[in-house]
C-alpha cells in the first residue's frame, strides 16, 4: 500500500576547507595513486560548486583556513565530530594527517565552541562518526580505533553503534552508510562485517540498500539535510532509488576529489548545535512523496 511521506529541508551550518594546497602525494587508501595527474585547478572549481550547491539550497558554510603541507584537508569531515555544539576534536591514524586534528581542534576553540575535547584515541571524525535522531553510528576496522567509541559515548551522552568496516576502499564509514534524516540512512551492506549488517537490519529496517557499483562511484559519501542530497553524479541507480524515496537528489561531479578518495561528505563538516534539527525551519519546499 502507497504510504504519504514528507520529506522536509532543515538549513544546515557547515565547515570546509579550500582545497587550494590540494594533491596526492602520499597513499593511505586504494583510491590515492601518486603517480596519477591531479587538477588543482579544477579540483577548486568542483569545491567551489560544492559549497554554492549548499548556499543556493539556503545552508551556511564556515571556511578553515587551509594549511600549506596538508594536502587532505579539504576533508573537513575528519576533523571533528560536533553533537549539540559539543565538539569532538580527531586525532588521525595516519602520521601525514596527524598535523589537522590540532588545526581543526583550533577553528572551533577561535569560533565560538567552548567544548572542545582533545580526543584520548584515534578517531576520524566524521569520516568515521554519523549522526541519527537516536544513534551515533561509529566506524572501525580501518582508521577509527574502537576504544574512540566508548569515548565518544561518555562525551555526547548518547548511545554509539559500533560498526565493522571490512572493504578497504570503503575505508571509512561515510563511505559506506548516510544519514538521510532523523532515523533514515542508506548503506551498502557488503561493506560490513555480518554481524554489523545484522545491527543495521535491526535498527533500519527501511534503509535504502545501496549496490555496490554505486558504493563504487562513492554514491553513499553524500549529504543530505533531509530533503536534498548532495550525492556523486556517477551514483545514478542511487539517485533513482533517492527520488523514488521522495527525495531529491543532486549530482555533483568532484572527480579530482576522488582521486584522494574523497566527495561531497568527506569535503564537508556538519556543525550541529543543540536544537539545530527542528523541521518547522525548511531550507527549501518540503515534498510529499507516495512511497511504495
Ligand atoms: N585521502 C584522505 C584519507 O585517506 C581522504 C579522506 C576522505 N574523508 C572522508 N571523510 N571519508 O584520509
């Protein structure tokens, strides 16, 4: 039976980070090949487009200062994890990175956020954390230590689902899973361990299940605020499957991003204050979808 579901926009704050020291240098995941050409120039045109996507549907976009030496920066999604303006700050695996934990950790301190926790354990921020109405859903198996879990736990006060990551091109969760709103997510299941695919079955029973040839073209490293979704354009089975839900996805091309295994969520970092979430304050025009 047809069922009536509304999807609302709620204006999100982002932080990013231009990519102006961008390249690929070092390999720290399967998608990095330092011998292949990078475009820093258009790498910066598909940035730019990113956060005009966002402006245009009514979100803000804070800017951290990128810092010369740190090509991966632009993945602003690693370099915090904020829950009702309570911020998280990472601590990276990878001794390339290690320097932008502080960097970010030092946006938020100059900005306004008075809790910022220098973290005890490895963790990506939200590379490896995403945030539901009820959960925080937390990454392992490739960057984020699993006792980063329990800590995180302790200092948001809510509940965190640890799940294992198993595919190293999926080496993060934003790779593998997205929040669509509230409680709503899409992931791909191959890329975790069987018994995270079962907590996933269980506390989402309604997921959208993504295949993996649109997990390939980094389909699930989307945002979305509830309404639209920032997704990949290659993702196209996935966008189908996203307006057939009553949402309405947007392409967005970040090829070059892609080459240090990033896309629209890894370039982006949700700054989430308490009370940020309330529906009645719609970006754009909300939409009744029948959903089969
Ligand atoms: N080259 C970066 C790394 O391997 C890409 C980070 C992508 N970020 C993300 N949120 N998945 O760390």
């Amino acid at each position: 039976m047809a069922q009536r579901i509304t999807r609302t926009a709620v204006p999100r704050r982002y932080l990013m980070c231009r990519p102006t020291h961008f390249e690929v240098t070092y390999s720290i995941n399967p998608w990095m090949d330092p011998e292949k050409p990078v475009d820093r120039e258009l790498a910066i045109l598909q940035w730019e487009r990113l956060r005009e996507t966002y402006l245009e549907l009514g979100h803000t976009v804070e800017l951290i200062e990128p810092a010369p030496g740190l090509p991966d920066m632009v993945f602003a999604a690693n370099g915090a994890t904020v829950v009702d303006g309570r911020v998280l700050g990472a601590k990276f695996r990878n001794e390339q990175r290690v320097a932008e934990g502080p960097a970010y950790s030092r946006w938020f301190r100059e900005n306004g956020f008075p809790e910022v926790r220098d973290p005890e354990f490895v963790n990506e921020g939200e590379g490896d954390y995403l945030v539901t109405k009820s959960w925080v859903l937390a990454g392992c198996g490739f960057r984020t230590d699993p006792a980063s879990h329990q800590e995180a736990q302790d200092f948001f006060g809510r509940p965190v689902i640890g799940l294992r990551l198993v595919d190293p091109r999926f080496y993060h969760l934003d790779t593998a899973l997205a929040v669509l709103g509230d409680d709503e997510i899409m992931y791909c299941p191959e890329s975790f361990s069987p018994g995270s695919r079962a907590v996933l079955r269980r506390l989402f029973p309604d997921a959208v299940l993504v295949s993996a040839e649109d997990a390939g073209a980094f389909g699930l490293n989307a945002v979305s605020d509830g309404y639209n979704v920032i997704l990949p354009q290659a993702a196209r089975g996935l966008a189908e499957q996203l307006a057939a839900r009553g949402y309405n996805p947007i392409g967005i091309d970040l090829s070059e991003l892609l080459k240090a295994g990033g896309s629209a969520k890894c370039c982006t970092l949700e700054l989430r204050m308490a009370g940020s979430t309330a529906p009645e304050r719609a970006a754009t025009p909300t939409r009744t979808a029948c959903v089969v």
